[in-house]
C-alpha cells in the first residue's frame, strides 16, 4: 500500500497544484488525505489536488514522489483511473 504524489507543476486558481493517488484502494486514499486534514472536495474522480504548499507535509506523512506521467501509469495499473465525463459516482 502506497500513496504517490507529483510535482506541484500544475496551475489553477492563483497556486500550483499536486496530485496525491493510490495505487491500491480509494480508501487508502482517503485515509492518507483525512491524515493530513485534506477536505474530501479536493478529491476529484481518482485522486486528490494538493497545493504546493502542502507538498512537504505529503511527502513527510509517506507519499512517494514520482513524475505527473507515473501518476497516470500507476492509477490504470491499479484500475482505478476516472476519466473526466466517465458518469462514474465518486465512491
């Protein structure tokens, strides 16, 4: 069981965001983010944004770094990619 995280390298709303995936469970997930006190709207589809300011604290608590391109491998190996406009519920 492990939680990955990328490079803060993406924008949006005046920051730079990460993305903070598992690549076992969605509860996994979840409980890594409630650990580091990440609010459950940050979730989206198949992973949760993080700002970069929070990317030490991630990193600290035991998320492993990897490229924004692992992120993507990592989720589809585990089956757990939501593709935007998939209709599928967020568990």
């Amino acid at each position: 069981m492990t939680v990955y995280i990328d490079p803060p390298t993406w924008p949006g709303h005046g920051r730079m965001w990460s993305h903070l995936v598992s690549d076992e469970s969605y509860d996994e997930l979840h409980g890594f983010a409630a650990r580091l006190g990440l609010p459950r709207r940050a979730f989206e589809r198949d992973h949760y944004d993080l700002p970069s300011h929070r990317y030490a604290d991630a990193v600290a608590a035991g998320a492993v770094e990897v490229r924004s391109r692992e992120v993507v491998r990592l989720l589809r190996a585990a089956g757990l990619r939501r593709r935007k406009g998939s209709g599928t519920r967020l568990p």
